[in-house]
C-alpha cells in the first residue's frame, strides 16, 4: 500500500485474508515514487495507490520495456473504502504477484 492509502483498507483486506504491507510499517513511506515501486517489486508485492503519479511511472516503465510489480489504481474520491476493499480482493485472489508484472489495472473493476 502506498503511503496515502487509509487503515481502513488495510483492514479490511486483512480481514478477509489478503496479505497487505504498507509503506509506513515496511519503512518505505519516504521513499520516492520510484523507489517505492522497486521496493514492492523487490518484495514481490503489487502496489496499490491513488497517486496519479505512478500512472506515470507505470506508463514509462512500460514505454521503456522496464520491469515492474505492477500497480492497482483508484482515483481519491471517487471510489469508496468500500469499493477498493471488494475490488482489491477480488484481484488478489484471482491473481498471482506474476500475473500483474508490468500492469496497471483501474478500481474500479
């Protein structure tokens, strides 16, 4: 999880069984975008966000033919707590970490 994205998500997850790390308890919650990225790569984790500017990254690192974990999109008030929660389990159990190599996916579904 990126550094923005609220406990109640988190939780929510957690509760139904998804393994969710975020930035602020691994640490990395001062790390640049791009580094945050890597660091969810590295950790074979996918990155979920409402920070258009990993849209960015994303569409760069696929231009350039980079390797990436992958991102999972929501724009800030327009999808629910709610939403994510459904929509991010949904992904996690339909999906491997593999699965989303060098994707970008939009919540919600």
């Amino acid at each position: 999880m990126d550094a923005h994205i609220g406990w109640a998500v988190t939780l929510g997850l957690r509760q139904r069984g998804v393994t969710v790390l975020m930035a602020i308890e691994d640490g990395s919650n001062t790390l640049a975008d791009p580094d945050l990225l890597d660091r969810a790569g590295a950790l074979g984790h996918v990155l979920f966000t409402q920070d258009v500017d990993f849209l960015i990254e994303g569409a760069r690192r696929q231009r350039a033919g980079e390797f990436f974990s992958g991102v999972i999109y929501a724009k800030q008030q327009v999808v629910s707590e709610r939403c994510c929660i459904d929509d991010l389990e949904l992904l996690a159990k339909a999906y491997d970490p593999p699965d989303m190599m060098n994707r970008v996916e939009y919540l919600p579904l």
